[in-house]
C-alpha cells in the first residue's frame, strides 16, 4: 500500500543535517571520502541511496512541489545569433522593438490585449495563500498581462486587483461558478500539466483550511485528490460540445484557452484546435507543481524544448499558426527563454516558479527558518506542506501574513520588466522590431540533444540530427597541407 509524505524530498541536495542528507563531505569523521579513494556510484549516489532507504523505513513514497530537477536539454542549450554583416541589428532604444500581443482572435468577441508576451501561470488558492494570489495579481497588472485562477476557484484577492484574468476550468470543479466564468476575462480548459501529465492536483489536509473547504466542498483537514480527467467528457468530440457550452455561458466573449501537459504534444494539439480552442497552452516537464508524486514529476512528459516544435508543426499543418495562439510554460526563468521560446514560434510564454521566486519563496534572508523545518533557502520545495516561512504555499495565517502583497507584487512586475527589456536586446541583435518577428533561423544548438528536440542546426554546422539534410563537414585542410 502506498501512502504520501510531507518531509523533505531525498533527491538533489539537501542541507547539512536534514532527515536525508549525509555530512557535506561524506562521512561523519569529516574526512573527504575522495580523498581516501573512494568513489561515488553513478547509478546508485547518496539522493538514490537516501530514495531508497526513505522508501524501506517509511513504506512511503515522497510527494513535493516544484518541477524536474534532473538536468534535461533546455533554453540554455540554445544560441542566438545576432546581426553582423549578413543581418541588420536595430540600433539600442532609439528604434522600437514592440511586445504587445493578442490572445483569443481566432473566435472571442473580446480577445486579450497583453503589452508583453510574459503571462503568470495557473496557481490556486490553497497550494498559495490569499496573500500571494493578491500579490500575482497586482505583479501582473502593473506591467499590463494576465494572471490565471488555478484550482479550487476565484478569490476577491485576485479578481480585485488583476486588470485581466483567466479563470482555469479543471476537472475537479472545484470552486466552479458560472457567475466567476463571466467575470475572468479568458477561460481556460486544462487537460494536464507538465509536472503530471495524466495526472490530478494534490491538496494536503494542512492547508485545507475552513474557507478552501468552503470554496471546494470538501471536508476540512482532509487530503484531498483533484480528478485526472473531467467526469462529463471523454475524447475531443465532447471537448468541442464542452467549448460551445462555454462560449454560450459568456455570449462568445471570452477566449477559450486548452491546456496540455507535453506529452503527445502535435496530437493534442491537432485535436484541441479541431474542438475550438482559440489559445493553446502547452506546459513542458520543467513546469512547476504545488504537490504531486515525485515520481511523476521526474519520469513522466516531455521537456520543454521538445514540445514546441511539435505544437507548432499542428498548427502550421492546420494552417493556424499565429491565429490560434501558443503559450509556452514550463522552465521559464529569463528574458532570454522568452526569446527562445518566442523564435521557435510561441506567441507568448507563462512563468510560475519564476513568479514565486520573486515574490520572495526560498528568499536567503529565510535561511535559518527552512532549516528549521528540514530544508535550507534554494533548496525548499515542499511546498504541499503548508510551513512556507515566506508566507506564500501555505494557509498558516501566521506565516501568510509575513508577506506583504503590495510589496510582492511590485517586485514581481520588476521581475517581468526586466525579462520583457532582456527578450527585446536580443530581438534587437537579430535585427527584429516586434518580439514575435523572432524566428528558428536564429537559433542553433549547443548539444546534439538540443539540436534534436529544438530542430535547429548544431553551432557551426548545418546539420540537425534525425533530418535528411548536409550533416557536418569535416575541417578543411591548411593551405599547402594534403589531406592524409
């Protein structure tokens, strides 16, 4: 029998002196096992062997927040290049580089107007405190972009202070209120999640306090398990009757979004276009998640980079590119993924990890008080636990009250400031006056793994792996020096 835990996860690095972690250097004498000779085990290292022995004492198996820690083929493992000779760089902040961008053309009435292509990703009230859904909110309307529900319902918090919401429709219902689909301003139909592809939400009994109790119909201080797939529907044919339902609830005003996990990434968005939708939005592995099975966070989806291609490649074969939008999530970090994401044919993106880190989540000056509690600053994610000292992924209303909501969000608007100014120095060097101008052709890859999922040609070659094309030339001989 399986069961779930809320102690800090075994996996990555932990800090000297929590329940999983050895000492810094090894052994408890304090002398450096390498220096002894001694060697590590690849497939079986201290995190697998902690995995292992957590599993064998408890019978449990671990349950955190946050997204993949594995190193996967990423943003990083991309270049831009830039102008020189052969392209016209845009000169500094005298000739404009536009963000602006519009979600929902394609059937709503009322389409979103967004200055920057940077949006805040689905977060429910419950896995954040009211605090922190004011704070996304405020964040958001600052710089002119959305912010989005997440399970569990809208709260006064968030629909006060967010110029433009988007209401996540999933399907556990919970917290479902036609008079809150009229009043958000999108609607989005989520199908999965890069975290847990195939999977439901997690909420744990310490945070399902009397109002999430209230707002959800559930008991309180009861663990509760969100639905994996919605009870009124079964394939894309209902997907599309559940669409219209929805369209004829807001009189066609509001764009329908369609959120996938990356899985089968050109598939389901092939048939989330055939059922309507006006936005996809398409969330990669290395997106984050309130609570859920480790196991599924690090072994199930794809990465990121691996699923725009294929979404873009069902929209360009259903001649929607650009009018049915793609938003990407899943590892956003900086305004250079935002560039790259937006080259590889995104209309816009969507951070959540990245936004919660600005409003102050694993903030050094919180140091001594995750280690308290089994963690350290950097390193804290378990967040279904409910003790976030940074008053953020918890209901303790001690602990939610340290975060200062106004505050919050004005550093979250700097943070989205600054990744919107980053994207467009880049779009600038590769000569581009608008974000969305951005295109593959100015991108190459690092790895030959990049190279495979971006479809983009190893630097310095032409050649990209897995397609017929000139693969790479082999140096040429020094003047006056035969070929051997």
């Amino acid at each position: 029998m399986t069961a779930t835990t809320t102690g800090p996860t075994p996996t990555g690095p932990t800090p000297t002196g929590s329940a999983t972690s050895g000492p810094a250097t090894g052994c408890a004498t304090g002398i450096d096992p390498a220096a002894q000779g001694l060697r590590e085990n690849a497939t079986f290292d201290r995190a697998t062997i902690a995995a292992i022995r957590q599993a064998a004492q408890t019978g449990l198996y671990d349950i955190r927040g946050g997204g993949a820690k594995r190193r996967l083929p990423h943003f990083d493992d991309l270049l831009f290049l830039g102008a020189s000779m052969s392209r016209y760089p845009l000169e500094g902040y005298r000739e404009r580089c536009d963000t602006n961008v519009v979600i929902g053309q394609r059937f709503a009435k009322r389409p979103i107007q967004l200055d920057i292509p940077v949006t805040i990703a689905g977060m429910s009230f419950g896995s954040l405190s009211g605090q922190a859904k004011e704070a996304l909110g405020r964040g958001a309307s600052e710089v002119g972009t959305s912010t989005t529900t997440g399970d569990g319902g809208m709260t006064e918090e968030e629909r006060g202070h967010s110029k433009t919401l988007v209401y996540q429709y999933l399907p556990s219902r919970y917290g479902m209120n036609p008079r809150h689909l009229r009043q958000a301003d999108a609607i989005e139909v989520v199908l999965g999640q890069g975290a847990k592809p195939g999977g439901g939400g997690m909420l744990l009994g310490q945070k399902i306090t009397e109002r999430v109790a209230g707002m959800r119909t559930l008991p309180i201080g009861i663990d509760q398990r969100s639905a994996c797939r919605h009870p009124d529907w079964t394939g894309p044919d209902d997907l599309r009757i559940k669409i219209a339902e929805l369209r004829e609830i807001t009189d066609w005003e509001k764009p329908i979004y369609v959120k996938i996990g990356a899985s089968r990434p050109y598939y389901d968005v092939a048939l989330a276009i055939k059922a309507g939708a006006d936005a996809i939005v398409l969330d990669g592995m290395q997106g984050g998640t309130a609570a859920t099975q480790e196991v599924f966070i690090e072994h199930v989806g794809i990465p990121t980079l691996a699923a725009i291609p294929q979404a873009v490649d069902a929209l360009q074969d259903a001649g929607l590119h650009r009018e049915v939008q793609l938003i990407v999530s899943g590892g956003i970090r900086s305004g250079a993924d935002v560039a790259k994401a937006l080259a590889l044919g995104a209309d816009a993106v969507s951070i959540g990890t990245a936004a919660l880190i600005a409003l102050g989540d694993n903030d050094p000056a919180l140091d001594a008080e995750y280690r308290k509690i089994g963690s350290a600053a950097g390193y804290y994610d378990d967040w279904q636990a409910g003790q976030d000292p940074a008053g953020i992924t918890t209901q303790d209303p001690e602990l939610s009250s340290r975060l200062d909501p106004v505050a919050a969000g004005h550093r979250l608007a700097n943070l989205l400031r600054v990744m919107t100014m980053e994207a467009q120095i880049i779009a600038r060097a590769c000569g581009k006056a608008h974000l969305l101008r951005l295109e593959p052709e100015d991108l190459v890859a690092l790895t030959i793994e990049a190279a495979a999922m971006a479809r983009r040609p190893l630097a310095g070659t032409n050649w990209i792996p897995g397609e017929p094309s000139t693969p790479p030339s082999p140096p040429s001989s020094a003047p006056g020096q035969a070929c051997p």
